[in-house]
C-alpha cells in the first residue's frame, strides 16, 4: 500500500453525482445532466512498531438536474432534497427569532 493516497483519490471520485443519479444522459431529444452535493474525507497513521490504519466516507445529496431542450437550459431541482433541507432550517431559524423576539421584550 504504497500509494494509498491515490487509491483513495480513485476511490472517492466515484462519489457525488455518480453515486446519487449516474451519468448524463438524452432522452428524446433532451439531455438531462444531474446535480448532487458531494464531501468525503478520509485519515490514516501509523504507530512505531509499522501497525497502521485508515478510513474514510462521503456524503452525496442528490439537488435536481439541469435540463437542455434544443438553446433552452434551465434547473429542476430535487423536491425531496430541498424539503430534507429546509424543513430543519427553518425549525432553527424560527427557534432564534423567537429568542431574539423574547430578549428584545424584556
């Protein structure tokens, strides 16, 4: 395992828009080109006696898809994945307005 840094740069590519939709693709005319989010990181050491070890993950949120009819591009996003996002957004936004509101009171 000389090169382990680069096995897992090869490895890692494969996160992200791959791994949550695929390739690009045409249907009828149209092509679909998806969009996702993507971080990976990964650690490894070593002790004195040459015992080592290492790990890593990724992440991939899926974001919608640009769609290309004819000269017309424009964004579809993902529904699901912008709900999963705003729903705890706005839960915490709303939870320090309300300090802030209750704090401005007194």
């Amino acid at each position: 395992m000389p090169n382990i840094a680069l096995e897992l740069g090869n490895q890692s590519a494969s996160f992200g828009v791959h791994s949550a939709y695929g390739e690009q693709m045409d249907v009828d005319g149209v092509r679909i080109i998806p969009v996702a989010l993507a971080w990976s990181g990964f650690g490894g050491g070593s002790d004195e006696s040459g015992n080592g070890g290492g790990g890593g993950g990724g992440y991939s949120v899926p974001l919608g898809a640009y769609i290309r009819k004819g000269d017309d591009l424009r964004f579809e996003p993902n529904i699901v994945s912008a709900l999963a996002v705003a729903i705890p957004f706005i839960w915490v936004a709303g939870r320090a307005l309300s300090r802030v509101i209750r704090a401005l009171k007194r």
